[in-house]
C-alpha cells in the first residue's frame, strides 16, 4: 500500500484516565494529524482508532479494557487497526500481547513519539516521521493543561505510578514557556499545571525546586490570564510558594492538595512524607494568608488497619476547614504495591460506608459554603453554551472536577463575564450576568 492510500485512512481515538494522560493523547493527534491522516470523533467512520489506557486502578484497568474491546467490535465495519498505549501496557503488556488478538499493536508510552511509523508499518509500508512538538486541544480552546514533569519519586505505598511512569522528571523551564506561549497565541486564557508532584518541579534538573520561577516566568505571557495549580504536595508548598499565589494576580487562588489521609498512622503507613500536625499549620497558613483561598483534596478511605478513630479524624478535619471541593476514593488494592500485602485489609462494606459518610458530611459542608457565596459577584469564564444556558467557572471551580455556575442565558465561549450568584443547586451555583 503506498503512503498516499494509507494517509486516506481516517483515525479516532479514545482516551482514559487522568488529565496528563490527556496531555499525551494531545501530543499524540497532533502528529497523527500533521503526518495528513483525517481525524474522526465517531469511531463507527475511523479505518484506525488509537485507545489511550489508564492502571491506576483495577478499576481503571477494566474500564480501559472493556474500551478496548468495544472499539474492536467495529472491525465488522470500517475499522482496520486497533492501537492501545497508555499505562495499561507499562503493566499488563504480556498478558495483553497474548490475551488480546483483536489489538494489532500495543505502544509503550516511551513510544507514542513513533506511533506515525507505527501506523504506516502496520500496513506493510516503511515510512519515518520526525516527532514535532505540538497539541491539538481536546479541551474548549480557551484552557489547556501544561505537564511540566513525568513520574514520581514519592513511591506512596498504595500506588502503582512510579512503576508505571518511572522516575520524576522535570522538563526545563525553556521548553514550558515555549509551550504555553504557543498555548496562548491559539487563544488558551487558563493554563492549569498539572504533574504527579508539581511542587516539586525542578528539584532533578536543577537542583531546588523552581515552580515559584515557572510561575513567575508564565505570568509574564500577555495573553495568559490565570494559571492553575493542581497536584501539590502538602510537605512542599513552602512560604515562597504561598506569598507567590498570595501576591501574583494571575495565580487563581485555588490549590489542589491531595492529602489522601490524616491520621498519623495511615499517613505512616501510606508512605506519605505528611503529618496531622503539619497538614493543619498548612491549612491555617493558607486560609490566614489567603483568606479567599479555594481548597480541594482527596481522601483514601478504607485503607488496611484504619480504625473508627482514624476515619473519625478524616471527619473532623473536613468540619475544622471546611473546603469547597473533596473526593473521597475506597482504598484499591493493588498488586505490586506495597500495601496489597498489608494485613488486616478492610472490608468492601465498612469501605463503602464510610465513602458514604464521608460524602454526606461535606456534602452538608458545601452548602453552607455556596449559601455564603450567594449574592458574591465574580469573573467567570464560559466553558460552554447553547440558546438556552451557558456553563462557567469562576477561579474556585476547576474545569472537569469541581462544580460550575449556570446562567440562564447564552454567552460566548472562552469569554469572561461579571456573574452574580443568585441561587444554588446540589452540586453546582446559578448565576446571573450583571
């Protein structure tokens, strides 16, 4: 087949997991496309789909797998070759191999840059592309995540991650900058920083950490009009990282701060580098030094020994601090942790209960912080539209994760308007244009 019957092929793709994961995938349709293949969103046209995996859990692992086998159900219409990347194949890459016939090639990670020879290779045909750095947005044009570093040294006992990713490792301050001007000048407003340990950023390549610089060095993008942190570690945000968002006016003042826990047993016992007592001079640094200060974070629950005390604390800590945005996860065990061969493993049961509460308690939390918030007026940025509603975010909502603001009216993506907050509903606040 030559290179111009192949380029007439049409690619879809599927992708799965977490918001670096859709980083990659971003990379990944940009070459493809660059090379002159035709992209498609429905994958009954694609001749190629590209399914893009998660195994950060087991849960995720069947998730990607079942996509996986949907996508190969279109081999009866048009579709040709199955391709699956993503961490699902850093794992499971044998078994796959052998288990899964349907697929006609699996990619390691460290591979998507060759995926555009992969493809042509697959029908018989020799073909090189030079990789080119470059995304194609599957977010609203107007935000977009940066991943400024791959990897994790934290090797927390629960998690699979620095198996899957390797080590961390940041990319230079140079390269971020070009990416997010290039980010800028196709109209992103909102860039969002996202890694497995932002705060960490810099400490392999140079020595100390350097996110206050890259913070420093982003803002100075014109076109840049709020930057986001997500994924910072509560024993690394230091004073200069907190006077940085307090004083820099482009820094949302939101953190992303998964604590996973805090009880001093379970932070021990999770390998987390954390303590109860420190988390709680952080947070009572934060809410003093930024009164305005959007928090979230994430809790495991269900974690082997965790006692009623334990998940009593969890409680407690969420009635002292009161912040907008919690996830709350049942522990997963997973093979290959450290924790998977803990013992006293919690039941499905108690697990599931206390996922519950835990719910129910900040659920009850966030309505009494969106009850203070009506009448509040803030900037807030349309994510989407249609002649009936449109849905923003001021700086305290993250695209994806948090909740949003309705008004009743349509307004132009991408675009910032004054918005009152006139009501709320379970989850979400509605707003009115001033």
């Amino acid at each position: 087949m030559t290179k111009e019957e192949i380029l007439q092929k049409k690619v879809g793709f599927i992708s799965l997991g977490c918001d670096k994961n859709r980083v990659d995938l971003e990379h990944i349709i940009f070459n493809i496309k660059n090379a002159g293949f035709e992209i498609v969103n429905d994958p009954k046209l694609a001749n190629i789909i590209i399914v893009n995996t998660c195994s950060f859990l087991e849960s995720s692992r069947l998730e990607s797998i079942e996509n996986i086998l949907e996508m190969s159900g279109y081999k009866s219409d048009n579709l040709e070759k199955l391709i699956v990347t993503g961490c699902l194949n850093e794992l499971k890459y044998s078994d796959l191999n052998s288990s899964m016939p349907e697929v006609d090639a699996f990619v390691n990670i460290s591979d998507n840059e060759r995926i555009v020879d992969l493809i042509f290779s697959l029908y018989s045909t020799n073909y090189h592309q030079d990789y080119i750095e470059g995304r194609i947005l599957t977010t609203p044009k107007h935000f977009a995540y940066i991943k400024i570093s791959e990897g994790c040294n934290n090797f927390c006992s629960y998690c699979l991650i620095p198996y899957i990713r390797g080590r961390y490792k940041s990319r230079t301050i140079e390269d971020i900058i070009s990416e997010a001007k290039t980010l800028a000048n196709c109209g992103v407003k909102e860039i969002i920083l996202v890694a497995q340990d932002v705060t960490k950023y810099g400490i392999d390549l140079y020595n100390k950490k350097k996110l206050v610089e890259l913070l420093r060095e982003l803002s100075k993008i014109e076109n840049i009009q709020w930057i986001r942190l997500l994924y910072c570690y509560p024993e690394e945000i230091d004073l200069d990282l907190i006077e940085e968002i307090k004083n820099n006016t482009k820094i949302v003042k939101y953190l992303d701060i998964p604590l996973q826990h805090v009880s001093d047993s379970i932070l021990k016992a999770m390998n987390r580098k954390s303590t109860s007592s420190g988390i709680y001079k952080l947070f009572e640094k934060l809410k003093s030094e930024i009164p305005n200060i959007v928090l979230r974070t994430t809790f495991i629950l269900g974690f082997p020994n965790e006692t009623d005390d334990d998940f009593k604390q969890v409680l407690e800590f969420l009635k002292e601090f009161k912040l907008e945005n919690v996830g709350f996860f049942k522990y997963s065990r997973e093979e290959g942790t450290r924790a998977y061969n803990f013992e006293n493993q919690i039941s499905e049961e108690i697990k599931e209960y206390r996922v519950k509460v835990a719910y129910q308690t900040q659920y009850e939390i966030q309505n009494e912080i969106h009850d203070k918030l009506i009448g509040l007026v803030f900037d807030a940025i349309v994510d989407e539209a249609n002649k009936d509603y449109s849905v923003l975010r001021f700086y305290g909502q993250c695209p994806q994760i948090d909740g949003c603001i309705i008004v009743n009216e349509k307004l132009n993506v991408g675009q910032f308007y004054k918005i009152k907050i006139i009501d709320k509903s379970d989850y979400d606040l509605i707003g009115e244009r001033l």
